[in-house]
C-alpha cells in the first residue's frame, strides 16, 4: 500500500541515509517527467499536440521543445499548455503536483484568476484579458 506524504515525511525526518529511505520508498516517490505526462494526456484526450500549441497561445517551436523534453518551461507556460488542453482545474492540479511544479493556491490573487478561467473553460487569450482588466501579470 502507497504510504501518504505525512508518513514519507515523518520516514524522510527520522532517516540517516537519504539512499537507504530513497531505496524502500521508490515506489512511493513521484518520479513522472513532464514530456512523459504531457504525451499520456494527449492520447488519453485525443488531442492533437498541433492544436494543443495552437490553442496555447505558444511559440510553436517552443512548445515541441517542452513536448520532447528539450525544454522546461515555466510554470506559466505549463499553465499555457494546460488551457490548451482544456484540462479541468483538477487535471491540472494533479499535471502540476506529479510534475512537481506549485500548485494553482486559491488565495493568491493570480492563482485565483486562473483558477476561475480553468473553471469557466476560458482560452488563454480570455484569461490573458482577465488578468490584464485586474492589473496581474500576463501569460506570454
């Protein structure tokens, strides 16, 4: 049975050797790669990874970098990508944790505006015109 986060972390605390904690618990440690995940969600999803990177509002040869593991993006690009996909608000918080990128925090002010457009299914460029109307940073 996968331990929880407190029971790694409470193992991780009473450790002597990370390579001896990292052995018995590999299995419970996340180790998907980006490239990996976005691939796995294109297929499951059907999707097109030209429209994907159309609808993401990217440089198109950026986005195949990051699609090939050349590139890692930001944060905001990951983001970028997810409107893409139009990925839920939970497919996203989970691309974002198993891909160890923060979380969407709903008490951060920007956080928060994209958590509503992903809720409302807003494109990147109606959620880059919400941003702008409230005076946060823009996806670029």
């Amino acid at each position: 049975m996968k331990k929880s986060t407190k029971e790694l972390l409470e193992l991780l605390k009473n450790t002597k050797d990370y390579k001896d904690f990292s052995k018995e618990n590999y299995n419970d440690l996340i180790k998907a790669d980006l490239p990996s995940e976005l691939n796995k969600i294109l297929i499951e999803n059907n999707l097109k990874k030209s429209l994907v990177i159309e609808k993401s509002n990217l440089d198109k040869t950026y986005a195949y970098q990051i699609f090939s593991g050349v590139k890692k993006p930001s944060r905001d690009k990951l983001l970028q990508l997810c409107f893409g996909m139009d990925l839920s608000l939970d497919e996203v918080q989970k691309l974002l944790k198993t891909t160890s990128y923060a979380l969407l925090y709903a008490k951060d002010k920007r956080d928060s505006v994209i958590i509503f457009a992903l809720s409302k299914n807003l494109s990147v460029i109606e959620t880059n015109e919400l941003l702008y109307e409230l005076n946060y940073e823009l996806f670029e």
